[in-house]
C-alpha cells in the first residue's frame, strides 16, 4: 500500500515538474534592457546618453538591432533602397564613376556600412553586372560592416540565395561569407577594421544617425552633460539628468567657441570618418554618407521611431530604434586635411544631378501597367519632395585629394594655338549638375 501511494507521489511529481517547465518556458521573459540599464546606473551612477544608446541598440543580449528585424512596412522604419530601386541604382552609377575617375583600379572593394535587408547593395551590384563590358578588367568584391545577426541573416539571403556560410572560427574577422549568383564574392565583418586594405568605395546610408551621441546644455557654470538616470518618484521609469560638475567628454568634444546652447557630438561617427580618411588617402577610393543632418546648426536631434511613428526615447527601452541627425561639419572636421570633403548636399539635388528624372522618363515610357506607374511616380516623389525624403536627407562625400586636382596645362601641338584657359577637375556625379544626351 505505501509502495503504491509512493509510486503514485512521484508521477504526480514528475508531471508537476513537466508542467512547471514548460509553464515557465512559455512564461520566462525576455531580458530586459530597463531591468540591465537600472542595475547599470545603481551601481555606477547617472550614463551618457551615448553608453544608454549602444546599450540600447547594440548590447550582444539585448540590443534593438541585434534581436529584431526593423526593416520595411512592418518594422520600424522604411529607408530609401526600400522605397524604389532606382535609388540603389543611381547609387551603382556613382561608384563606378568615382572607380573610372580613380583610373580604373584593377581591384574595387564595395564596403557598405549598416547594409539593413541588402537591398541597397542588390540594386548596386544589379548595376554592375550591366556595366560588366566596363568592369571586365577589374576584380569586384562586396564587403558588409554588420553587427545585427538577424540583418546579417537577411542580406545573405538576398544576396547569395541563403548560400553564404556562417565562420566556425570565431577569431576569424569575416563571420559569414559566401558568393553571389554571378560569383562575386561577398564577406560580413562587425568592425571597419576588419575589413582588408585596398582601394574601397564606401557607403554609409541611414548609419551614421544610429551611432551613440553625447549630448551637451550650457549652463551658467559651462558645459554640462547630459546623463540617463532613475526617476525618483518611479524606479521602473528613466529621466535626464545635468551632469553637475563637467565630465571628460564634455571637456574634450565641445569646440570652443561653440555658438549653441545644446549640442550632440557623435565622437564615435568621428572615429569612423578618421578610419576612412585614412583609408580612402592612403589606399585610394572614395566614401559616400547619406542621412538625416545638418551643417552644424541644429541642436536637439535625439528622437525615438516604433512602428513608423515617434516614440519617447526612455520609455521601453530596446522597443524602438534610436537615432539623432548627423552633423556634417563634425565629420567633415574630424575627416581633416588628408581628403576632399562635399556637401552636404539634400537628396534631391544629389538624384536629380544624378539623372534620377531622365531615369523615371524611361521607366514610364516602357511601363504599360497603370498600378506600377502609380507606385513608379509615388516613389519618385517620396525620394525627391522636400516635404518627404527630398530635403530632410543629405549626401556627403569624402575623396581622394588628387580626385578634385586641376590637371596639368598640356602643351599644345606644334601650329595649334589655344586660348590660355585654366583646366578644370573633372566633376563629381551627384555634386554636380550632369547633362544627360
């Protein structure tokens, strides 16, 4: 009898402890990125908002972009490769028109930065492979600076049709590498660093903005930070803070003279923007930016996007993407002498230089279908109108400095007499207006 009530104790036990696992399994959530912030400023005290970014958008854990999918209608945002091809496309024209005006090296790494679903990337190699008469000589190579596992994941599948293999070896920089449908090869790295010498053409589109910021407010006694900390009333809830005495970036980031009452300093931008002017000097090659931004005249910037609308930057953190407009003149202060800089220039005069409406003329032309010539003439509007896309983002560049040389006088041939005129240095697509025959 109590052999029977025993064996009958440990089933009941066993199925308990089965619903209890599974129950908790279901029920265990996720980690969480306010729970990580608070035990973080416990601990230490009041964070930059630099340190609350990069914990929020990239902690290996936790981190927005690390665990989800952002990306198009039912993410987050949209970006512009997103909204038509044509935007890659015209993109793919300017690389290899820089890769021309660099005289036609015989390698060209393509490095892109925060390359989001591929579709950037798709559209430029779809360009290259029909320019391949042009490019036969020159060995192309893709290369993808990602942090996100998820991204990472999709731009394999777009571009090499789920082919790609994931590195075993985890102190091998290239993580993932596989070949496109037409064999070029493409490898993803999570640092810039990683990414091999040689000449590169770069671009950076909507990447620049995610970077961590600091964000500085004068005050009567100088410069002051601006930190995250716990809401006194309320411990699950965040606020910001002054710092109140100055703190190490408040010291070294905030130009002198600065002519603002708040200021946000992305000093991790900065870096980047040193790494590719040293590459682009030294190796050759050009970089192209693209994002929201300004000239060094706004202030506050800081802004938080959940399903396509604006979210409070500390309420929920991990749930929406974080971004802040970049400021050019910082970029274009830390790229420093050893390069040429352009722009900033509004996207849409940087497309409309760029041929975007002799483009748009042959797409309706050849379009017989009424609903994508719809979706055709709403997408131009959406890269172009000031009100949308067209003035809110802009273009930068930074190029080789014998890219914008005046070539040398030439001597004319013996009985020719030319008018003595000063040669110019051959234009640069997107910053300036082409003519199209």
């Amino acid at each position: 009898k109590w052999i029977f009530y025993f064996k009958l104790i440990l089933l009941l036990c066993r199925r308990w402890r089965l619903f209890c696992s599974s129950s908790s399994e279901e029920e265990m959530p996720q980690p969480s990125v306010l729970r990580h912030l608070t035990a973080k400023i416990k601990a230490t005290g009041p964070i930059s908002v630099a340190e609350y970014m990069r914990e929020v958008l990239t902690n290996p854990v936790t981190g927005y972009y690390v665990r989800n999918n952002m990306l198009g209608p039912e993410g987050d945002f949209i970006t512009s490769p997103e909204i038509s091809q044509i935007f890659g496309e015209l993109i793919g024209v300017w690389i290899v028109t820089e890769w021309i005006s660099a005289g036609r090296p015989k390698r060209l790494q393509l490095v892109e930065l925060g390359p989001g679903k591929g579709s950037l990337a798709e559209d430029v190699l779809r360009v290259l492979g029909q320019l391949r008469s042009v490019l036969s000589h020159c060995s192309v190579s893709l290369h993808l600076v990602e942090v996100s596992p998820a991204l990472s994941g999709l731009q394999a599948l777009r571009l090499t049709g789920g082919s790609a293999q994931e590195n075993q070896n985890h102190h091998d920089p290239v993580y993932r590498q596989g070949l496109t449908s037409t064999g070029l090869p493409v490898c993803w790295y999570r640092s810039l660093d990683d990414v091999p010498e040689g000449f590169s053409i770069f671009v950076a589109h909507e990447f620049f903005d995610a970077l961590p910021i600091h964000k500085f407010q004068r005050t009567q006694s100088g410069w002051r930070e601006m930190m995250v900390d716990i809401e006194l009333e309320n411990p699950d809830k965040l606020r910001f803070v002054l710092s109140p005495s100055p703190t190490l970036a408040s010291t070294a980031l905030v130009q002198e003279g600065e002519g603002r009452s708040h200021v946000e300093v992305c000093a991790e931008g900065g870096v980047i923007v040193q790494q590719l002017s040293r590459r682009i000097s030294e190796e050759g090659g050009a970089a192209l930016i693209a994002d929201y931004g300004h000239d060094g005249t706004k202030t506050d910037t800081f802004r938080g996007f959940k399903g396509h609308r604006l979210h409070d930057v500390l309420a929920s953190p991990g749930s929406a993407d974080l971004t802040a407009d970049v400021d050019f003149s910082f970029l274009r202060r830390m790229a420093g002498d050893g390069v040429a800089c352009l722009g900033p220039i509004t996207q849409r005069v940087f497309l409309k230089n760029m041929g975007i409406d002799t483009r748009m003329q042959v797409l309706l032309r050849n379009c017989v279908d009424a609903s994508i010539r719809k979706q055709l003439i709403n997408s131009y509007d959406a890269l172009t109108n000031p009100d949308r896309m067209g003035e809110r983002f802009h273009f930068f560049s930074l190029l080789h400095l014998s890219r914008l040389a005046t070539p040398p006088n030439t001597t004319p041939p013996e009985g020719l007499t030319l008018q003595k005129k000063t040669p110019a240095a051959p234009p640069v697509a997107g910053f300036t207006e082409l003519s199209f025959s």
